[in-house]
C-alpha cells in the first residue's frame, strides 16, 4: 500500500512538472504574441507622406490640412507606418541613431517638439557633420542632442516612444536607407525590453554629457583661438600653420575644430563668440575715430 501511494506521488509530481512547463512555454508564446507587434522590412516603396505631417502639423496649430495633390501613391508603406508610430509620441522620444538625414522624420520630430513631446537625441560626431543631417536644424530648434567623442562609432538606431514602444533594427533614418537598402524596424511593446533600451539610452546620456567631454576641457580654448585668427581675421594660411604649431595642434584638428565649431557650439554661444571678436582693420579705424 505504502509503495503503492509513494508510486502515486510520483507519478503526481511528474505530471505537475510537464504540465507547469506546458504552462509555462504556452505563457511564453502568448506573451510574445502581444507583445511583437510588427516588424516593418524596407527598403519602402515612395508614396506620399505629406498629409501625415500636415495633419501632425494642423492639430499643433489647430488647423485642418488640406489635400495632397502630389502624383505619389497615397496608399500605406513601410516608411509611412514608421512615421505615423513616431508622431503617436505624446510625452517624450528618445532617439539613439548612427545617421538622421531623412528630412521627413526630421520634419516628424520638430513636430513633437513644437507640441511639447521632451524629445533626446544620441547621434555619431562624424555623420552628425555630414551634408544633409538633421542634427543641427533640431539642435537650431532647441532639441537637446548628446553625442561621443570615441575613436569608434555611435552605432545604435533605435527609438523610444512614451517610454512604452520600442523601435529598433538595421535601419538609419537617411533617405538612402529608407528608399534603396534592405533594412528592419522591429516594433516592441514590450516593458522589459523598453526598460532595457532606455536604461542603456541613460547610460550613453550621461556619458556624453558635454560637462564631461575633454574635447570642451581641452580644446574649447583652441577653437577660440583658431576662430578669432582665421575665420574673423582672415589671415592667410602659412599664419594658420604657425599657429597650429604653436597650439601643438595638427592639420587635422583644424578640421575638427572647424566641425566643432559648425555642429558642436550653440547659436547664442557662437553670436557671443563673434560679438568678442574684432577685427584688426575695424579696431584701428575706431581708434583713428
């Protein structure tokens, strides 16, 4: 009897086992299932995004867009799904992203600045300064925007909207991108891994806090110099060289500095720059006045 009922038992503990695990990967799936809610695949057929950014923009001015009269299709693509997940934002986006050129997102999230969305962005020092970059037209509109001073690459491309919806894959957001390479959006609704990305998008905030660049601690002073003696002065460029030498500085900081000082200064910081400097011209015809 006593073997008969320790038999029993076991048999009873087996089958909890297999049916706990049954449970438990049918939870997993389930939960999957709720949670991945798309993957967009480009690249994405042109079609007409212009009333999406209308209608973003009238609700912001209390305006009703009118129609689009463009000869693109106005059906639904994979980079209109993308835009319209990134107008839904309502109280904050954070964006980590390698490359921003496309000048519809950029339009997208001046939007959400001007209706008051917190908006961050994380980018690469070098493509920042390229040719098409959106980065200085957000910086121009006060977006805040944080970037490295690594010898590698800033090489995420991910988004956080709400701090609820998670954007992330392949995909930069250049028109190159978006129109010709095959690249992924992977769209997740998902707390865990939402915790995830926004605990390393604070981790890489804070290291590129500018108060904490040595680029500023270091070179700040070289970017002054250079900038009063060359661009203002126009002095030629035998005198730049001699300066450069005389900093300890190359042929290459002087690229850098000018990038610096195209992509890196604030507006208010670059009038207070030029409203220090005087030319020698101007300085010795006010004393002759």
């Amino acid at each position: 009897m006593a073997l008969w009922r320790g038999g029993a038992f076991v048999s009873l503990a087996v089958a909890l086992a297999v049916t706990l695990e049954a449970l438990a990967e049918w939870l997993v799936r389930r939960r999957r299932r709720k949670t991945a809610r798309k993957v967009l695949f480009f690249p994405s057929r042109v079609t007409c995004v212009e009333g999406l950014l209308a209608a973003a923009e009238g609700i912001g001015a209390g305006l009703a867009p009118g129609p689009c009269s463009c000869r693109l299709p106005h059906d639904e693509s994979p980079f209109s799904r993308l835009l319209g997940l990134l107008l839904g934002a309502r109280r904050s986006l954070e964006l980590c992203l390698f490359a921003f050129s496309s000048p519809q997102l950029g339009r997208a999230v001046l939007v959400l600045h001007r209706r008051g969305v917190r908006v961050r962005v994380v980018t690469d020092a070098d493509y920042m300064a390229l040719q098409g970059s959106q980065i200085g037209i957000l910086r121009q509109a006060g977006i805040q925007v944080r970037h490295d001073q690594d010898s590698g690459y800033m090489h995420h491309k991910f988004a956080i909207i709400d701090k609820r919806l998670l954007l992330t894959g392949s995909l930069n957001w250049t028109t190159q991108a978006i129109q010709h390479n095959r690249e992924n959006v992977l769209i997740l609704e998902d707390a865990e891994y939402v915790k995830l990305f926004l605990e390393e998008f604070e981790k890489i905030w804070e290291n590129y806090n500018p108060a904490n660049y040595i680029f500023f601690k270091e070179e700040l002073g070289k970017v002054k110099v250079l900038f009063k003696f060359t661009k203002v002065d126009s002095r030629p460029k035998e005198d730049t060289q001699k300066l450069l030498s005389i900093l300890g500085a190359s042929e290459e900081d002087n690229v850098k500095l000018l990038k610096f000082w195209m992509t890196g200064l604030s507006k208010t910081y670059k009038s207070h720059l030029m409203s220090t400097v005087r030319s020698p011209t101007s300085s010795s015809s006010e004393s002759r006045n």
